[in-house]
C-alpha cells in the first residue's frame, strides 16, 4: 500500500463514475435552449425534483446531497423494503465524487494509473427526450461542454471523461461528434438498445460508424434507461419507467440491464 501511495500505477480502470452537480446541463447551455434543458427545482418543502424541460425524471431517485455507498447494490437489494434501507446503503457526498483533484488523490493512494469516467444522473436520460431531437442535442452538447470544463476528455492522460451521443437524429449525431474530436475526446459513450425505429447496425448510420472509425475513437455502452420497460414490460403488467432501484425483480432481470447490450452486441 506504501508503494501505491507513493506513486500512480499503471492500472486502468474502464468504469469509475462522478456524480455530477445540479447545472452539469444548464451551465453551458445556450440560452436559446434553456426552455428544454434538464434542470432542478425545489418545492415549498425544500424537495428537490429533476425536471426535463417540463416533465418529471423518474429514474433515480438520490438527490445531489447523498447517495449510494460504492459497491452496496446487494445490500440495497436486500434492504430494499425495510426501514433501513437509507441508513444502511445512502451516504453523504465525498468530495472524490465531484472533483477532479480530489480523485486524482484518490486514485494515485489506490494505484491507478488513467480511467473512463461516466455519468450517473446523464447516462439514464436519454429514453425521457426521444420525441424531441432539438431538445436531445442541445442537452447532449451542454452537458458534453460542461464534463470537458470540469472532468476533461483526457488530456492530463489519466482522466477520461467519456461524452454523450445519440442516434436520434445521425446529422445532429454527425455534428456533435465532429465537435467532440475538434475537442480531444477519445472515446464515447452511446445507450444499448435500438436507435429509435432502427438498429444501431442499420446503414442508415454508416456515416456515423466510419467517422467514429475513422477518428480512432472507440464507443462504449454503458447501462442505463434504455426504455425497455415502457417498450416491453408493460405487456406484463409492469410499470412503464419506475425509477432505477424501485424496478422489480422481473423488470431488473429482463428489461434493464442484460437485454439491451446483447440484443445491440447482436445486431
């Protein structure tokens, strides 16, 4: 443990997150945009509630103050129905989770070298604004701006910030990637599942696969709302966007995490 604290290793890690603030959309969106951004607002009561543009986010249901401890899935899972559930499994905010430095401590004392870093809140958004590309890339490109000011793409070579892209629209899609490589980023994250009407392998978006090729920039699939419980498992009777930890065993096991990378793996 000495010699990890003493300096950083050559250890990769492919999946640390951060959690972000409550303007990581608003910060660097135009103002044009802002009538549709993702944003929080608090009621009377001091409750906050995300919205996007208008409409309620039901996917997670932490606030930015606490969340869940790293590595308490199995205890969340377990606790789940019982009175401590939030004390057993919700912490206070460290200051690793939001700040660069503060990681880049915590990683030279665990020994790594570099990692990809992704969204919490950002990765589970995308399935709530498909009925509305405008509003889907003009979050998409804030929310890109605001991670390349506060994580960066990777320039120190050790923190990776992987940036958002969506197949909603390819030309939107084409534009915003072209942003992203003008900016240094190496890598980009995309949501499993089918690409609204289409399969993530359809020609359609052959423009966008050779760019991405092209640039040497690989993509990496991430969990998160894919929309196949709203899509599949309301025809058995289940609720169509519970939020993340509040999904049943039925819709944990079959609509949320292993379907949609292999049905997009197998496409």
């Amino acid at each position: 443990m000495q010699a990890a604290e003493s300096s950083p290793g050559s250890l990769f890690d492919s999946d640390q997150h951060y959690y972000e603030p409550r303007d990581c959309f608003t910060r660097c969106m135009a103002r044009k945009d802002l009538p549709g951004a993702i944003h929080v607002v608090e009621d009377e009561n001091g409750r906050e509630t995300i919205l996007i543009g208008d409409k309620p986010f039901t996917f997670l249901d932490w606030n930015f103050d606490r969340y869940a401890k790293p590595g308490a899935l199995r205890e969340m899972l377990r606790l789940m129905k019982t009175p401590e559930y939030h004390g057993e499994v919700v912490e206070d905010l460290r200051p690793e989770y939001t700040d660069r430095w503060a990681r880049l401590a915590l990683m030279d004392a665990q020994g790594l070298q570099s990692t990809l870093l992704f969204p919490t809140l950002a990765v589970c958004v995308e399935h709530f604004m498909q009925d509305d590309p405008k509003q889907m890339y003009a979050n998409f490109h804030a929310f890109n701006a605001w991670l390349r000011e506060d994580w960066g793409f990777g320039d120190d070579g050790r923190l990776f910030g992987v940036p958002l892209l969506s197949l909603l629209d390819l030309d939107s899609a084409l534009e915003e990637l072209e942003w992203l490589l003008a900016c240094g980023a190496r890598v980009v994250s995309m949501r499993p599942g089918p690409a609204f009407g289409r399969s993530p392998a359809d020609p359609h978006f052959d423009p966008l696969w050779a760019r991405l090729e092209e640039a040497g920039v690989p993509v990496a699939y991430h969990v998160g709302e894919s929309g196949y419980n709203e899509l599949m498992s309301v025809a058995w009777g289940e609720r169509p966007n519970p939020s993340s930890h509040r999904q049943s065993a039925f819709q944990w096991t079959n609509f949320y995490g292993d379907r949609p990378i292999m049905d997009t793996v197998s496409a």
